[in-house]
C-alpha cells in the first residue's frame, strides 16, 4: 500500500454526485489536509435522482452539479468535472473507458477511488448498476488504458496526453474492505458535504445520525474502537 507522502494527486472517479461524499469524502478531508490534489469526475449528472421532484431531467442535473461543487468545497475539492452520461444508463463501454482514461492522463493521480465493480450481496444500495459499469471501466482505465500509448492512440495524437500509470486504486462498496481510515477528525465535513446534496437527503428523517451510526460500524469492524468513525475501502495495487 502506497505511504502517504507517495499520494499526492488522487481523482475519485463516481457515478453520481452524492457518490463519493457517502464513500470516501471523510478520507478526501483528511488527503486535502495534507496537502494532496483531489479531483473529482463523475460520469453522469444524477439527473434521474430525487424524490418528489418539480424538475424535469435537465433541471435536475444541473441542480445536482451545483450541489455535488458544494458538497466538493465542504471538503476542500474544487476540481469537479462531469462527462455527463445519462443517469441509470451507464455500461462500462470502449468510449466510457476513453473518456476515464482522458482525464487519468491529464490528472496524472497517484492513486484513484472508485466503485466495486462487483455485486454486493449484503447490501443492495452499493451495487446500482451504473456504480457496477463506472467501477470496471474504471479499472480498465487504469490498466491498460491510461498506460499504454498505443491504447486510443487518438489521446496522444489529438490532445498530447502522455500515457500515466496509477499506482492503487481503492474500491468503495464491496464485500471484502481490507483498508479503514480513521475518519473521526473529518466526520463533520463529511456530513456537511452530504447535507449539500439537498435534493436527494433533506427529506430523510434522521439522515445526519444514519451516517454517523454507520460510520461508527465501520469504526468498531476495524477495531478502532468506540466513538470513532471510519470509511472502508478495497485496496488493488495498481503499479
Ligand atoms: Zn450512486
């Protein structure tokens, strides 16, 4: 696993906004302290998310990208870019895997974040299928795409983008987390950047403690004990 002074640029790579705040914003917190470049790339726009909703598709996607930019600054993000694929209709295509690929190659990260590409069947939010698709195009983004030249050569040759290997990625939302990151100094933030996403959780009663009671789990199943809070992830060494 990489030490944190070899992390120094990561891009959290989602399929929704709301995505990375409920897995890995307390880690992001914690990266942005210390220094590191965080960038977030979400591949749809949420545009098909919401609940009792007065907006229409268009309305609502661009609503939920200026929520996703606050909830992105309630952290210390202020890189956040959409490719806008439709919402609920994402598969993990050859031009998905460009589009990551692209913004791998201008990034340069050290480290992605990204979904588990496989079905989670202890829990059933995890695995939407567009977190299934962006999660392995992901991974393929980063081997072979992103390193290979010869891979859409067309990245080199129209836009200059060098090839770039990532070194790990974490997964978010599978069944076998082996890293926990003490989250406790930045469970604050993490809460107010999901309170930014008001569209999809102001009107879920009792929505600040659902998070902390499950980050507080997380805590006790990494043994850190009580009173702290913790985010799970699946390490895959990339390198
Ligand atoms: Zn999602």
């Amino acid at each position: 696993m990489l030490a944190d002074n070899e992390v120094n640029r990561v891009l959290v790579v989602t399929a929704h906004p709301d995505d990375a705040d409920f897995g890995a914003a307390g880690a992001v917190a914690l990266m942005v302290d210390r220094g590191v470049e965080v960038t977030y790339l979400l591949v749809t726009d949420g545009d098909a998310g919401g609940n009792e909703r007065s907006q229409d598709n268009a309305g609502m996607a661009e609503l939920r990208r200026s929520e996703q930019a606050a909830a992105a600054k309630a952290v210390g993000v202020t890189d956040v870019r959409f490719l806008g694929y439709a919402d609920g209709t994402v598969v993990p295509s050859l031009e998905l895997r460009r589009d990551i690929a692209r913004v791998i190659r201008q990034v340069r990260p050290d480290l992605v974040i990204t979904h588990h590409p496989d079905r989670n069947y202890m829990a059933i939010a995890p695995s939407h299928p567009d977190h299934r698709a962006v999660g392995g195009a992901t991974l393929d983004a980063v081997y072979p795409d992103a390193r290979n030249p010869y891979a859409f050569p067309e990245l080199l040759r129209d836009e200059g983008l060098q090839e770039w290997t990532v070194k790990e990625v974490w997964l978010n939302g599978g069944m076998t987390p082996n890293h926990w990151v003490d989250i406790t100094d930045s469970i604050d933030r993490k809460v107010a950047a999901l309170l930014s996403h008001a569209s999809q959780v102001s009107h879920r009663e009792g929505f600040e403690g659902f998070v902390r009671e499950r980050m507080s789990h997380n805590a006790t199943t990494a043994g850190f004990g009580p009173d702290r809070y913790a985010e799970g992830f699946q390490i895959v060494p990339t390198a």
